[in-house]
C-alpha cells in the first residue's frame, strides 16, 4: 500500500496530539486537555462534541479517584452543559470498556448498553458487549460514585 508522505504526516501528527491529551487527563491539567481536545477535534476529524464529553469524563474519573470533590463539581457541572447524545455515548462507552475488562457488568448497565446499542444502531457496540456478562450485582467503589453524580440521566 503506498502512502503520500502528507496524510502519513498527519497520521503522526494526530497520534502525537492524541497522547498528548491522554498525559494532560492523566496529570489532571483540565486547561490543557480542553486545548488539546479542541485542537483535535478541529484537526482529527473527531466530533467536538464527543471528545469535549470524553475528556470531561475522563477527567471527572481522575477527580472521583483522587476525592476531589471541587474539581468534581467543576467537571460534573461541564458535562452537564455539554451534548446530551455524546455524553451519553462516552458514558456507555465507559461501561463498555469496564465491563470487556472484567468480564461482567451490573444487568442495569448492561441492558441499558444494550438498549443504547439498539435505539442508536450502535451494533458494533452491541457486538463488543457479546463477551460481557449481566450479572444480579449493583454497582460499588468509586465507579458506583461517579455513576450517581454524573450519569447521563441526572
């Protein structure tokens, strides 16, 4: 397959800004993460509205973890003023992966993947969630916290 060396650059370009967001979310720097996913959600072709919902999220996460409650407040109050239709994408998508990594989810969240997974013609996600199982368990630990302040029908 031949590459022009232009889109190979860009390819480069977008990995480099792609882990630069992801080190700014680990590290906690909200300013620069919202740069840095604005950025490319202009270059990247990634809908603004999506990767804004993503970083908010993830950032939110980190927060919970660290029991900071003001910077959960300030990212909870963020992702409410967002797209309600990519919030509630990334939040899926947040239950996806966790439930993939573990093997199983809560039946609330798993029919509620699902459900979101039909209503959006979203079969890839229904086809990833194949190998997670429902399980008669709620939710705990700091994910269980997060869920309550910021899922996506609060």
């Amino acid at each position: 397959m031949v590459h022009d060396s232009g889109s190979v650059v860009r390819a480069d370009y977008l990995s480099r800004q792609r882990y630069a967001l992801a080190q700014a979310m680990r590290q906690g720097r909200g300013k620069r993460s919202y740069q840095l996913a604005e950025h490319l959600a202009a270059e990247g072709g990634v809908h603004r509205s999506d990767v804004l919902a993503a970083t908010t999220l993830l950032l939110a996460c980190r927060a919970v973890r660290e029991g900071d409650s003001e910077a959960t407040k300030r990212f909870t109050r963020r992702l409410r003023r967002l797209d309600k239709g990519s919030v509630e994408l990334v939040h899926q998508l947040m239950w996806l992966e966790a439930g993939r990594e573990q093997g199983w989810l809560p039946r609330a969240q798993y029919d509620a993947l699902l459900a979101y997974a039909r209503r959006e013609n979203r079969f890839d996600l229904a086809r990833r969630a194949g190998s997670i199982q429902a399980r008669e368990a709620a939710p705990s630990g700091w994910w269980a916290d997060l869920e309550q302040r910021l899922g996506p029908w609060n």
